[in-house]
C-alpha cells in the first residue's frame, strides 16, 4: 500500500478522503450521487480537519486483494464496461461511468490504507469517507448501488496480511449487507452483526440466518420493523451486539457505517437521529478498546439525506475522536 498518510499520530483519528470519490457520477438524478461526499467534506473539512483528526490519502486497492473478494470474471466484466462507456451493470441500481472501476478500486484501498494505519500504529481509528459504498456487492454480481465490498475486502484483508483470527464486523446501514454476510457465511473468524429494517431491500437478513458449517452462529441478524428510532437501536445493540462481541473479542472492528436509517432519509424509514449515531458509536468503540486496544474502522455506506448524513458523521466522527 502506498497511500500517504501526512503526519498520523497513534491518538489521532484517521480520514480518508479524496476528490476523486467524486468522479463515480450518474447521468442524471440519482440517490448515490457525488453530493453525498460534497456535504460531508462541506461539513468536516471547511477550513481544515477537526481537531485530532489527520487525513488519508488513499492508494487503489491491488486486484489481488479485490479477488479475494469477487471473482476474476466480474472484476474483468466492471472494468471492461466502464471502459465500453456503459452506463449500468447488473441491474438499473447500479449505474456506472468511465471512472466509476478506477474509483471502486481506490474506494477499497481506502479502507486497506485506513486498516493499515490503524494496524502499525500510526492511528487509533479511522473514517472512510468514501464511494461508492460496498455491502451489497456480491461476488459475482454489483447490486443495490455497490460495486467492490470494500468492507470484505478489508476484513480480508486483516485475516491474510496481518494474520488476524477474529475480526467484527458491525452493519447497522438500514439495509441488510447481504454481500458482507454471503462472504463470511461459512467463517468463524468473522463475526458478522447486522441491524437493518426487514422485510427491506434486498429482501435478507432474517433473524433466522445464523451462519453455515463452521461459521454457524457468527452471523448475527437483528431485522427491525419501519420506524423504530434510537431506543430500540440502542437496546438491541446492548442486548445482542454486546454480549456475543465480548465473547468472541474481536482482534479488529469494521463497521459498514451506513446512516440512512436517519429520520430524516428520504430511503430509508426509519427515525434514528444523529445523537443516536453517536451513542451507537460509543457503544461500538467500547467494545473495540474493550478487546482490541481500539483498533477500528469505520466506513461509509449509505445515507441520502445531505443533512441528516453530514450531521451523523459529523457525531459519528465526535466519538472516534474522543
């Protein structure tokens, strides 16, 4: 990895951040748009980062790190549309552009320069503020906005490179990640916990998959009616997330940060507000400086709400630095 990383200090909060985020653009209107990135850097960086906080610039991630992920044949079928100047892949969700493979990659090396900071001490934890986001992406298959799952691949990342055995994955975008899970379904060296609204798209996450083979119970659902807010987010997070989080005591913690279950998206449904981000927050970073000296990573998913989502990060970042 080669990214830059400009005067990092272990007590600091990473942030990685680049314009060519930007450069994923749709046609016309779409709810995964450059804005999204626009409001959040509009809201964090006017004048310069907050206090505590360094940024990261990141490096495209190799493709070998992609392909432990996806298959060869969908990484070659991305970039080869994007070259042939296609506008959509897989399904009307997911358009693209000619940059949109070149910044997929530099997406997931973001989060692999974030993990990497983190791991050799350079950073106490890091955000990834970043695009497209990745949950939904499946091995073969781009879906629900997401091309490369950039959480997976750095999940897998911290299996292989540093040779972690147990890393937490916390999901509490409004929509099940159903690429996250499809890749540690059958691995006991990931616990996946996810919260979302259900029955939502894409359609998984019943409470009743659990995990197959050997990864039998370290895939956690929790589905959620519409409408429910920051006390049952809360709740659950304490009643489930908690207990099996210190059992397991992970060696690393990712957490796919999707905030469109904000009370305000236009998506999403549901009424969690951006105090409730923070308190979601600190309840997951406890757990990592419970078990993990604090190592974690958090990366954006959704949320499509420009100030709903600008106002959740801006909290969600709060914490981490505190």
């Amino acid at each position: 990895m080669s990214g830059r990383r400009d005067k990092i200090h272990k007590t600091c909060t990473g942030l990685v951040d680049d314009d060519f985020y930007l450069a994923h653009r749709p046609e016309g209107y779409h709810p995964e748009c450059p804005a999204r990135l626009q409001s959040i850097k509009e809201r964090l960086l006017d004048g310069g980062p907050p206090d505590g906080v360094v940024r990261i610039a990141p490096a495209p991630a190799p493709v070998e790190w992609i392909t432990e992920i996806h298959s060869e044949g969908y990484v070659r079928e991305l970039r080869e549309s994007c070259n042939q100047g296609k506008r959509l892949i897989h399904s009307p969700d997911n358009y693209i552009c000619p940059d949109s493979y070149d910044v997929a990659l530099l997406a997931a090396g973001g989060v692999l320069e974030a993990i990497s900071a983190v791991m050799d001490g350079g950073a106490a934890n890091a955000f990834c503020a970043l695009r497209p986001p990745g949950h939904h992406a499946l091995r073969d298959e781009a879906m629900g906005f997401c091309l490369f799952n950039n959480v997976a691949v750095g999940a897998r990342f911290l299996q292989k490179k540093y040779g972690l055995g147990k890393v937490l994955i916390v999901d509490w975008d409004v929509h099940h990640g159903n690429g996250t899970q499809e890749a540690f379904y059958e691995d006991p060296g990931v616990l996946f916990f996810s919260i979302h609204r259900h029955p939502f798209y894409p359609g998984s996450g019943a409470g009743r998959e659990e995990g197959r083979r050997g990864g039998c119970g370290y895939t956690i659902n929790v589905p959620l009616p519409a409408g429910r807010g920051d006390a049952d987010y809360l709740h659950l997070l304490e009643s489930r997330l908690l207990p099996a989080a210190m059992d397991f005591a992970p060696e690393f913690v990712l957490i796919s940060a999707g905030f469109d279950a904000h009370r305000d998206d236009p998506l999403g449904g549901m009424d969690v507000t951006a105090e409730g981000f923070a308190r979601m927050t600190r309840m997951v970073r406890g757990i990592a400086q419970s078990t993990c000296g604090g190592r974690m990573v958090s990366v954006l998913e959704g949320g499509y709400g420009l100030e709903g989502l600008a106002e959740s990060v801006s909290r969600h970042l709060d914490v981490l630095r505190e």
